[in-house]
C-alpha cells in the first residue's frame, strides 16, 4: 500500500487568481501570441498545453470569445508549476475595439508517493534536505510566473504589477 503527500501552495497569494483587464483595440491578439509565450517563457514543448475548451460567438456584430488552457511545468522530480488561465472578452468586427479580461490561477505542487519504509525516509530527507530545495523551487516558480504576467502587459502595452 502506497501513501501519497502533496502540497500545494498557491503563487499569488492572498488572492486566488491573477485578473488582468484590458480594454482598447484588437483584445483577442492574446490568443495568437499566447501559446507562444508558454512556450517560451514556460519553456514547454506543443503538447504539454491543453486546450479544453474553446468558445466563440461570431453571429453579432460583437464577437465574444471564450478559451481555457492549462499546463504543469517540471520543476524537479516531485515540483511542478500549474497554471491554469481563462481568457474571456469581446471584440467588434468593424472597429476592432473590445475589452478582454485573463484571468490567472498558478499553484506549487509538490506530489510524492511512498511505500510503507519509504515513508520514513522521505520524511527524514524532507526535513534535511528537500524542504529549502522546495523552497527555492517555490520562488522560482514565482519569478517564471511574474516573467510572464510582464510579457502579457507588453502584448496589450500595458503595466502590470508583479506579484510579491
């Protein structure tokens, strides 16, 4: 019988997710630049960022759009950094001007899985070892994510604050 530890500890904390909001010209180009600043930034292959849903309404002169990606980076053999992020907005056909909001949910995780001796062992590493290495994986994960919250501004051209 194997037990299973995970921690998880969210990145932008006291808040449960980053919200960014944009209103101007041409609100959608995040979607054509988006994957690319996973990959770059994240340093993530193609298949590694899913797309579960897509919606998009262009009946009405307003076109409204709707899309969900998520994606877990490796920070070690146990870390990993998840973020899941919802862009939503609308955008006219004729003027191009919309409004759009990207809302932004990054968390830790930390999952280990242990038999009945390990256990012990991994409690012992834990505490003299792991836990400063978790650590700086922590804030590593941090400063990725502020990476790309500032790569996110320069595409609408805008400020944006990172997280502390």
């Amino acid at each position: 019988m194997s037990d299973k530890y995970a921690f998880t500890d969210n990145l932008v904390y006291p808040k449960e997710k980053e919200v960014l909001k944009y209103k101007g010209p041409e609100p959608f180009r995040f979607y054509g630049s988006g994957k690319k600043l996973f990959l770059d930034v994240f340093e993530l292959a193609g298949k590694d960022i899913f797309e579960p849903k897509i919606k998009w309404d262009a009946t009405g002169e307003t076109k409204t759009f709707w899309v969900k990606w998520e994606f877990a980076k490796n920070m070690d053999s146990w870390s990993k950094l998840k973020l899941s992020i919802t862009f939503q907005g609308c955008q006219n056909s004729r003027t191009r001007l919309g409004e759009c909001s990207i809302s932004m949910s990054p968390k830790f995780v930390t999952e280990v899985k242990t038999g009945f001796l390990q256990r012990y062992f991994w409690w012992m590493y834990y505490y003299l070892y792991y836990k400063n290495q978790r650590i700086y994986q922590f804030y590593r994960a941090k400063t990725i994510f502020n990476q790309f919250k500032l790569k996110v501004g320069e595409v609408y051209g805008m400020q944006v604050e990172e997280s502390i």
